[in-house]
C-alpha cells in the first residue's frame, strides 16, 4: 500500500500548513515540516493525500438513524438533526461514516462554504486529497477512558461514550471536572461501571503548565496518563487518523468525481503494455480467421466439384456439403452395398472438412470418390503439415487415411492423400 501525505491546515487562514508522510502503519516516514501550501507539492508525489481540518471547524455528532441505503441517510440527515446544528441547514454539509455496534451513526456537519474553501486551497496548489477530516477524528476512543488532546489553544476531550467536545484552551479544567461528576453519577446508579481514566496528549510546556491541576484530577480518576508530544502534535494525529475509521467531508456533492486522472500517470505503462496485447491477438486472431475462411471456402469449392461430377443433374447449390450429405446418406433398413459406400463417402467428406481447418496453409486441389475410398490432391506447406492432416482424419474403427505422395514443387509440397473407411476392401 502507498504512503500517505498528511495535511494539517491551520484554523486562521494566514496561518502555516503542516504536514507529515506516513507508511500504511500510520508510521512516521521523515519529520514533520511546516511551511506555505505549495512547498508541500513536491511530497505529494504517489502519494494518498489525507488532510486534516481545524476541529472548531466541524461539528461531530453521533445519531440513530433507523434506515438504510447510503442516499436514504444522507437525504434524512439534515432534518433529523436540525435542532442541533446552528444555521441554515441549507448551507450545511453533511457526512457520515459507519454504524457502530450499538447503531450509532457518527456525523460530521461543516458549511458548505467552508469545505468549498478548503478544496480551492488544496486545488490552487496542486493538491487534491482522497479524504478530509475534522481533527477531532483522530482523538480515538478508548473504553472508560476520557482522552484529551491540548494544541495550539484548543481543547479536545472524547468521553468514555464516544462523544466529541471542542472548545478553547482556557476550558479545560472546567470540561473535565464536569465529564468526572457525570461520570461519577452513573457510578452510583450502575455499580458495573468501571472507574474512569483520564489519558492526555500535549507537548512538554502544556504538561508543566497545568501540574497542579492533574495532581488533583489523580483523586477523581482511577488513573492519569500523559502522552507527551516530543516532535508536535501532526505526527500522533496522522498516526491516529490514517489507521482508524474516520467520517471523510468529501462524501456527496464534494465526493471526487473520477480519481482517473490522478492515477493515469501510475498505470500508463501497464496500460500500453495491455493495449499492444490486445492489438497483437485481434491481429493474429484476425489473421486465423482469414486463414480458415480460406480454408472453408476451399472446401466448399471441393465438395461443389464432386457434387457436380457425382450428380450431373445437380446444378449449384448453396451448402454443397449439406447436398452432399443428403444424396449420399444411408437409406436405413435393406440398404445396398452402393448406399453403404456412399455414407462412408459423405462421412469421410465430414471428417475431412473438420480436419482440414486444423492445419493451416493447406490448399485443395481436386478430390474423387471410387470403389469406397476418398482421394485428396493438395498443396502443403510443407511433409509435416500433410503428416498432420493424415493424423486427425485417421481414426481407428472408423477410416484409415495414407499419405500417397508428397513431391516437392516451387516451396510447396503437392500431396495425394488416400481415406478409406474401415472395413472397406
């Protein structure tokens, strides 16, 4: 699987991008950089391009939706969560990803102006992603854990239900005191509930900056584990969003119309390969083709000749071997020798035409029936294609076929080749 280039775009327009590449693990391959839109090009090369959003940015919800079918859900979507999204629901896009086990539909709702905005960004510089994702997506949830992540002045808190908050730096105390006591409620009506632990992600300074704060959350909580970021915050986000389910924003009408162009430059030569081949067999299937309509037409010329010499009164018809076949068919019960002899005839006429257009670059000159044996004058390419024909109409129990001469002339071989049925004296 290829790597991925992962995007962060920043929540203030005149801000830097961010951007890491990943190996399929979600690994990191390289360090992070930062710079504007378009020194991140030249990493994009053959590579997924996966972009985070700031998560102020998209609302992230969980609903049930009792339906079923992708446009179903999406059509019902708006109204069945109107009360809860600010706004015209108009001008909002909605996106979803799959149910969980419980028939929980997670949901991520972002103006439409605003994912119109991020795409033209992407597109102005060369960049067109496979999924966009709000940041939040990347706080994964854990059981009876409460997961925090603290970067650049926001605060993401997951709790132990799934359910996403996204507020300011400044709240963070207030957020987790409150996910605490209603935890601590539920503890005391569901006593199978498991106490709760607090995990945060944050660089070194965030840490130092609220140590008192988690001395006292160590009282409330069954355990605290701080996740500090040495090399930023992108490399564990890319990590987590390039290895879990995520709700991607281009779904509906910002869903990628065709990823043709942007993998045409990677299958160009299998493409090409793969179109000599086709042209290469049409031409020699072409050529067998021609080869054996030649054949049966020479066959058909043969049969039309003995059909004329057998039966004056014939005339020309159009399937001589079908005519053929006909004249010379056994009469059933009380059959004469002659009868006999002339379905030998038609069935040896049988045998030859199917042999004969299994062996290429033969020609047929003349052909005669007398006293129950089938004589062939042809023209061979060469011994071994006159060999062959003898092989496929030879059959034992039924005729026996023997090369009678085999003269070289001009490159050619000209051939006499005798059938007689079995039996036959």
């Amino acid at each position: 699987m290829t790597n991925s280039l992962v995007i962060r775009l920043p929540a203030k327009d005149d801000g830097p991008i961010e951007w890491v590449t990943v190996d399929r693990t979600g690994a990191g391959v390289g360090q992070p950089k930062s710079g504007l839109p378009g020194e991140a090009w030249p990493f994009a090369d053959g590579r997924k391009i996966v972009v985070l959003v700031p998560a102020s940015k998209v609302l992230r919800l969980n609903t049930k939706i009792p339906l079923k079918g992708n446009a179903r859900i999406r059509q019902a979507l708006p109204y069945a969560l109107e009360e809860q999204v600010a706004g015209d629901i108009d001008k909002q896009h909605f996106a979803f990803g799959k149910k969980d086990e419980h028939g929980q539909l997670p949901v991520a709702v972002a103006s439409k102006t605003q994912v119109k905005h991020w795409l033209n960004l992407l597109h102005e510089h060369e960049l067109t992603p496979t999924g966009i994702y709000a940041e939040s997506d990347a706080i994964v949830m854990a059981p009876a854990t409460i997961s925090v992540f603290l970067d650049n002045n926001q605060v993401i808190v997951r709790n132990p239900a799934g359910e996403l908050t996204v507020a300011d730096a400044p709240a963070l105390e207030m957020l987790l005191e409150l996910f605490l006591d209603q935890h601590a409620a539920e503890l005391e009506n569901n006593a199978a509930l498991a106490p709760v632990s607090l995990i945060v992600y944050c660089d070194e300074q965030i840490y130092e900056r609220h140590l008192t704060l988690w001395d006292r959350l160590q009282m409330r909580t069954e355990n605290i584990d701080i996740k500090l970021l040495a090399d930023g915050a992108l490399p564990y986000l890319a990590n987590q969003i390039t290895t879990h389910d995520s709700v991607n924003l281009l779904q509906g009408e910002f869903a990628p119309k065709s990823e043709l162009p942007f993998k045409w430059q990677h299958w160009q030569t299998a493409a090409i390969l793969l179109a000599s081949f086709l042209a290469l067999n049409l031409a020699y299937k072409g050529a067998e083709y021609w080869q054996l309509s030649n054949a049966d037409a020479a066959l058909d010329a043969a049969a039309a000749e003995v059909l004329g010499n057998t039966f004056p009164g014939a005339g020309t018809v159009g399937d001589p071997w079908n005519e053929l076949r006909s004249r010379l068919g056994a009469s059933g019960g009380g059959a004469t020798d002659g009868d006999k002899d002339n379905a030998d005839f038609a069935e040896a006429l049988q045998t030859l035409s199917e042999a004969f257009t299994q062996v290429p670059g033969l020609r047929m000159e003349t052909v005669s029936f007398r006293s129950g044996s089938l004589d062939l004058q042809l023209i061979a390419p060469d011994v071994a294609a006159l060999d062959r024909l003898r092989q496929l109409i030879s059959d034992p129990g039924q005729f026996t076929a023997e090369i009678q001469s085999a003269n070289p002339s001009n490159d050619v071989i000209e051939g006499r080749i005798n059938i007689t049925a079995a039996g036959s004296t």
